[in-house]
C-alpha cells in the first residue's frame, strides 16, 4: 500500500472511530451532575381505585388514602390504624385518623430546616408505644444557617406530642435520616454519607448507622466503644444514602437500603461494625459518568450488598410482608423507588422474592405506570401495604389490597 494510501485508510479508520464521538450530544452538567431531562409526565392520581395484575397471579386494588400532602416523607401506623405521616419541607405531622386526613397538623413537633432534601424525615413509635406512649422523629435541625440532624422524643396524647425533647443530635450530618428500633430494643439512627469521606471517618457521625438506646443515650455493647478515634454511636459505617431501615422478622438483623449515584442502590444486612464501603467501594458511577470506585464493586474488608440495582432505581423505603392478606407476597421485600435510571417520572415499587437462605430469586416493578415517586413502604396493622409519594403538590398514601 503507497503511503498516501496507508494514509487514506488511517483517516478512513479514525473518522470510523470519532464519528460516534463527535455525533454525541453533549449534557449540560450543574452542580456535578447532568441536568436531568424533564422525564415522563406524571398522571395525576386518580380518584377511584385500579385493579393491577401481578406476576405471582394475585390481582392487587391500589387506592387513595389521603392526598394533598406536601413532600410526605414517612408514615407510622398507630395501633388502632390511624396513622402519623411527616412532611419534609414543611415540617409537619399529619393524623389520618378513621381513614381521613385531619386537616391541621400535629402540634409539638419542633422546628425543622425545611429547605431541598432536608426537613422532617422520619416517624417511629417506641416498641413498648402502648405504655411509653413514645414517638420518636427525625429532623434537620437549624444550627444558624447549617442544618444538623436531630431525634426528638415526644409523648402521643391522642392528639398532639407532649413533653417533645432531642434525645439526640450531631451537625456531622444533615438531609436524611431513617428510624427503626432492633429486636435488641435500641434505637438505629442512619445518617448521610454525602460525597466525600466522612462515611470512612469513625470520628464523623456521618455516612453510619447509628445505635442508641430509647433516651438517647449509648449503649456500652456498642461495636466501637472505647476504640480511640471511633465515635462510641456507630453501629456500621460506610453508607452513602441510607433511605430505608427494617427488621427482618425473622433473622432480628437490620436490613437497610441506600441510594446509589448513578447506579449502585444497594440492600444490606447490617452487621454490627462491618464497613459497607462508602465512597470507596460501589456498583455504581458517579453523575457525570466514571465508575465510583477505585476498588471495584466489592472488596476485601467491606460488605457487599445483598441486591444492588443498576440503573438506580433511587431506592427509599423499606418493608418486610408478614402478613396474610396479600399471601403470594408473604416474607417479600418491599422497596420503594422513586426515579429509575435518572430519569424523572418512572418511580415504582419493588418487590423482591428470597429464598430461605436470603438468595434472590426474582424481583418485579410494580404500579410503574402511576409514575409515582414512592418514598416511604410500611405494612400497616390491617396487614396491607401502604405507600407514601414524595410530591410537593399532591403528595399522597395509597393502600395495596387485595382485589378479590
Ligand atoms: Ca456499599
């Protein structure tokens, strides 16, 4: 070949491999992260209930418990079935009392940092609720103009919380936080990761899950008590986003969800002080695009999720089905999704069946056609599945029955 030719077909070969290059659209990026598209529309909810087909041949009915919220964030059931419900932004407690939204909200809760993710995150009752009468709820506290995050404790007296006092609070960490009590009694605490290290940092409650007792305090058994440099609070580490928190009926561990970046939510069992890798080990990218980590998906020294979603699926919410009502979905796990695959307007639910030895076996998405973002799962004490959607205009709990 004449070196002209050599020459023609070097150019032939580099345009073969820059043309895909300069053929791609370029993203605007804001913030670090690609400006999302505007997404799929979001249908309003509607007004009458709809029967759904599931992949285990159980027909579903989904309906409307209460709608109008601002931003719900979680929902705890009280145990003749009204339920509190937090939402973020505005920091309020509502009551669903009888199945109908009471109107003004729930007075005694403190003031909260309402501004972007932050706000009132999360609802619990105490375990021994019916003698303590205890709610416990998370909340971004202001500290001037930087938001902490708190654990309030206050009295139900029917109506409203008495006697509301922080049991707990940290400015390690702002933005979310989910509440569960273990089978232990304690309380678990998780905190955000963020993007730096602070979830590798045992001196920065940030990025953990925490335990604590029922009044704040720390447990002598904790896993880093007395370990110099580690903060006596944590119970595990290494979290990035951690949205969902329940105990597994069976085993008594913590399960845990967290939100990925750009890929990589995960499910983990929590161990007391293992390491679950945040930012240095992940499934996922990062917004812009690279692999997150250095290190790989998994990696000596840090746990490995049980389920990992790649696309995310934003991953919040958590919740175990014990109950006999809904039967083809007993002992499933139940997680709530609100964007898959970064694109606006595809929440969902998901549902993830185990074998006994906690392998999965199949995983479907469910109500994906009410373009919902599903931010918050619980079984309630009638045994069905209710829902929150996080929206700041028509924010709603729905209930999962079944059909016939
Ligand atoms: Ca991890």
């Amino acid at each position: 070949m004449s070196s002209i030719g050599r020459r023609g077909a070097l150019a032939a070969l580099l345009a073969m491999v820059l043309a895909p290059l300069g053929a791609q659209q370029s993203i605007p990026i804001q913030n670090g992260a690609p400006v999302p598209p505007p997404g799929l529309p979001v249908p309003p909810l509607p007004n009458e209930p709809i029967v759904y087909p599931t992949a285990e041949g159980m027909d579903i009915r989904v309906s409307v418990v209460a709608r109008g919220l601002e931003n719900p964030w979680s929902l705890a059931f009280l145990p003749n079935g009204d339920m509190l419900v937090t939402e973020r932004n505005a920091g309020r407690l509502r009551l669903i009392r009888d199945g109908a939204l009471v109107p003004a909200p729930v007075a005694g809760v403190p003031e909260v940092r309402g501004v972007g993710l932050s706000g009132l995150m999360d609802v619990v009752l105490h375990p021994r609720f019916d003698e303590t009468r205890f709610v416990y709820l998370s909340y971004n506290k202001p500290f001037g103009e930087q938001a902490g995050l708190a654990v309030a404790r206050g009295r139900w007296n029917g109506q409203a919380l008495t006697d509301v006092r922080d049991i707990f609070e940290t400015r390690d960490a702002g933005s979310i936080s989910r509440l569960a009590f273990g089978a232990d009694g304690m309380l678990y605490v998780t905190t955000f990761g963020g993007t730096g290290d602070a979830a590798q940092d045992p001196s920065s409650l940030a990025g953990k899950v925490l335990r604590l007792r029922d009044d704040g305090s720390v447990p002598p058994d904790n896993p880093f008590v007395g370990r110099s440099g580690y903060r006596p609070e944590i119970f595990t580490m290494g979290h990035r986003s951690p949205l969902g928190l329940a105990l597994h009926p069976a085993s008594g561990q913590l399960w845990e969800v967290e939100m990925g970046p750009n890929g990589g939510d995960e499910l983990n069992v929590l161990r007391p002080g293992a390491n679950y890798g945040w930012p240095v080990v992940s499934y996922g990218r990062t917004y812009p695009g690279p692999w997150q980590s250095e290190k790989g998906s998994t990696h000596e020294g840090f746990e490995a999720p049980l389920v990992y979603w790649m696309p995310s699926i934003s991953t919040s919410g958590l919740a175990f089905y014990t109950g006999n009502r809904l039967p083809k979905w007993k002992g499933d796990v139940f997680v709530g999704g609100m964007r898959y695959g970064e694109i606006p307007g595809t929440g969902r639910l998901e549902r993830v069946l185990f074998n006994e030895n906690m392998e999965e076996l199949r995983r479907e998405s469910l109500l994906v056609d009410l373009r919902q973002r599903i931010r918050d799962v619980r079984q309630g004490p009638d045994e069905l599945l209710y829902l929150v959607t996080d929206h700041a205009t028509d924010g709603a709990v729905l209930r999962i029955e079944p059909a016939n």
